[in-house]
C-alpha cells in the first residue's frame, strides 16, 4: 500500500513520487509505503494556511527567537542549596519529633498548615475538609479559633469523601484543589476536577520508599535511621521506608541489628513520654496491615520479629520486620501504612537503583553511605521526589516536597508552594498606537 500526504483536505503524491518503506520492528516485515516529502512538498505545504507572506515572515522569526529563547535556558536551570538546621539527633528527640507525616489523618494540624499557610499567602479564601477520622483537631485550629482572619476566609468542614469530599472536587466555584491521602482517591478527585471546571489540582499521595544500606554504611547510624523511617507515626507515613535494601556483605549483621533495636521501640499508651509506637488509627486499618503480615507467611517472607498485635486492647501492632522477601511479594510492592517493613539484598549499586525504581511510587527514598560519590550517583539515579543522605523523614518548612510517578502531582512547602495558587497574568501594553 501507499501513503501520501494531506493537502488541504486531499491526498496527494509527493511532488518527485518517491517513497520509503515502514518496517514493524517485531516481523522485520514491511508495513506501507510512504511518500517522501521534499522540499518542494515543503513549499507548496506552506501554502495550505493562506496567510500572507509579509505576516508568515513574521511568524518564521518569532518561531527563530523563541527556540533561541529557550536555548539560552539550557545551562541556567539550575538547583538550589538552601541551609537547614542541624537535625535533633534521636536519642535526644523524646516522643516530640517535631517531624511531619503524609496522612491526614495522623498530623491533621500540619497538613493543615502545608495547604492553608501558602493558599493565605497568596489572596485565596480556604473550604478545608477534615478526613473524617480525625475532625477535632482541625476545627479547634488556631485558623479557626485564633479570631484574626475576616470572616468566610477559611472555612473548615467535616464529613465523608464520597459527599462533601466529591462535592469539593466537582464544585464550579472552587479553582483549586490539595489532597493528602490515598493514589486511588486522588485519581478520583482529578477525574472529578476535569468533569467540573478543569480545577487545578496537587496531589500527595501514596509510597513505597525505598531505604537502601550500602556496605561502607555505619550501620549502628543506619540502624537508627532505618527504624525511625519505617517505625515513625506506626508506620502510617506516606514517606516511611518501607522497603529496605542491603547490600550482601553486611546483610545478616544488619538483620540481626535491627531485629534487636525494633523490639527496643516502646510500644503503647501514646500519652506515656517514653512510648515511641501507639496504636494504628482505626478498626479498618488495624486489619488491613494484619492481612498484608498474613500474606507476608503465606508468600513464604521469614519474620525477623512482630508479625502480631501487642497487647490485648487497642489497635496495637507490634514492630514487624519481613526478611528474604521477593520483589514479587505483595509487601515489597503494595503500600501497607502500617508498622511494617520487608528487607531484601542487593550486591550493586546499578541493583540497587534498579530496586529502588521498581514501583509505581516515587515519594522518596533514602541512602545510607560514607562515600559522597556513591551517595550522589544514588541519589541522581533514584526516581522520588526527596532523597535522604544517611538520614530518613528529615522535612523542612523551605524545601519542595512531593512525589513522581503514582505519589503525586506538584509541591508542597517552600517557594515551589506558592505557584499553586496563583495564576499568570501578561499584560502587554502598546504606547505607541500604531499596528505597525
């Protein structure tokens, strides 16, 4: 068969009749032939928009500066250093972390802040929706009881996400929505915002990230590390690192390591100053971590430790570590939010990288090494959008966060934050008068 080119609303051959041939790369065999366009074919194309010549010599240099425009851009996107505090080391933290989770439901005052204080900023009125686990915390905010904002500039609801949540998504007079939650409830909030009014819409959502341990780590300092990111806030932390790597040589003195210092975690009453781990934050989510554990044994991944609730009342898990786990298994791929965590080997750095991309997350990740050079070419190889360096679920108010992939859409906190609610205006103004 042939092919040729469209020409206002007609087919026609090339001007020399030449053509090519299309070949499917899987049989080697040929698909069509096509006509090949020369520079005659290119001539009488420019003919098809009737624009005339003297405004289609302007359209030629406009289409000449802006590629140069945006050549010039090439070598000047740029990152930024931005100095941060010294971090509180660990032993020294207590029970206030000062730290930050990705739920909701868990730090409802700081997701709050990370929505409201940008949107403030800006000029925007505020309807927060609480998740509804967790109402109170919300409402008695110091937005809303503080006295100093004008009435109707934050308005703060509570209810259910399939009522007022999707009422929020579709409405025709919201311009912008931000949620912090699960990646299948953001997909419907997009798909809610696109039927509505074309919302913007930035989204934090799930993770599965990965904390690999090379040989030269300190591993007394990852150790503490490692457990702080998987065990923080139970577990129930968008960010947590849950899949944990470790290179071969120090694999089994890892383990062993960390078996002892996660049975170290004090798990209980939340309100005790030295209780690091309380209980998961429902009935619904206590059962659903409890049915990845069971599916962990069935798969055939060695429990290192846990694997069992503490205690006789509450929703209780104990810190539960998965060894000689397969990529393949549910607990290395889905997110379990919960106290949980699955550890495999690696042997090298390109392994590691590949793990560590092998899901359809990309929130974050951390790597734990002495050596700058390897930390670097990690860190540039790993797709997420915050990695840690010999540290994990270290935030700060003046860094972007948010995530690739199925973890997210934009940024939340510092500069980066402020993009999302406002909008671009160019005002372009003649003082001459004159069209040409």
């Amino acid at each position: 068969m042939s092919n040729v080119s469209l020409h206002q609303n007609e087919f026609v051959e090339g001007v020399e009749k030449k053509t090519f041939e299309v070949i499917n790369p899987s049989t080697e065999e040929v698909i069509c032939s096509v006509h090949e366009a020369t520079e005659k074919d290119v001539d009488i194309a420019s003919l098809d928009n009737g624009k005339s010549i003297t405004l289609a010599r302007g359209d030629v240099g406009a289409v000449v500066g802006c590629l140069r425009y945006y050549g010039g851009w090439a070598d000047k996107i740029e990152g930024k250093t931005i100095d941060q505090p010294r971090h509180v080391p660990l032993h020294e933290a207590g029970a206030d972390w000062r730290l930050r989770s990705d739920h909701p439901v868990e730090l409802p005052l700081l997701m709050l802040a990370w929505k409201v204080g940008p949107a403030l900023a800006t000029g925007n009125t505020v309807v927060l929706k609480t998740a509804e686990q967790t109402p109170s915390p919300v409402s008695c905010s110091p937005a809303h009881q503080g006295g100093r904002l004008p009435p109707g500039v934050v308005n703060i609801i509570s209810g259910f996400g399939k009522v007022a949540g999707a009422a929020i998504s579709s409405h025709m007079d919201i311009d912008k929505v931000a949620f912090t939650g699960s990646t299948a409830v953001g997909r419907t909030i997009m798909k809610a915002a696109a039927a509505s009014n074309l919302k913007r819409v930035t989204l934090e959502l799930g993770g599965k990230s990965p904390n690999i341990v090379f040989n030269d780590a300190d591993i007394e300092e990852a150790i503490s590390w490692v457990n702080f990111g998987i065990y923080y806030n139970h577990g129930q932390c968008c960010c947590a690192g849950s899949r944990i790597y470790v290179q071969e040589g120090i694999y089994d003195k890892f383990v062993a390591a960390f078996k002892a210092r996660a049975e170290n975690n004090k798990v209980g009453d939340p309100f005790h100053p030295e209780t690091f781990q309380g209980p998961q934050v429902s009935q619904l989510q206590y059962d659903r971590i409890m049915g990845y554990i069971q599916s962990g044994k069935e798969d055939g991944a060695t429990v290192v430790t846990g694997g069992e609730r503490h205690g006789e009342q509450g929703y209780f898990i104990k810190p539960t570590i998965f060894a000689d786990v397969s990529h393949d298994m549910k607990i290395m791929k889905e997110e379990i939010f919960g106290p949980v965590c699955a550890i495999a080997k690696f042997s090298t750095e390109e392994e590691a990288i590949r793990l560590g991309n092998d899901t359809e997350y990309g929130l974050a990740a951390s790597v734990h090494t002495k050596d700058l050079n390897t930390a670097i070419r990690v860190s540039n190889g790993l797709r997420a959008g915050t990695v840690w360096v010999n540290c994990h679920n270290m935030l700060s108010h003046q860094l972007p966060f948010g995530g690739y992939k199925s973890s997210g859409i934009g940024r939340e906190l510092g500069e980066a934050a402020l993009a999302n609610y406002t909008e671009s205006k160019s005002v372009a103004i003649n003082m001459q008068g004159k069209l040409f």
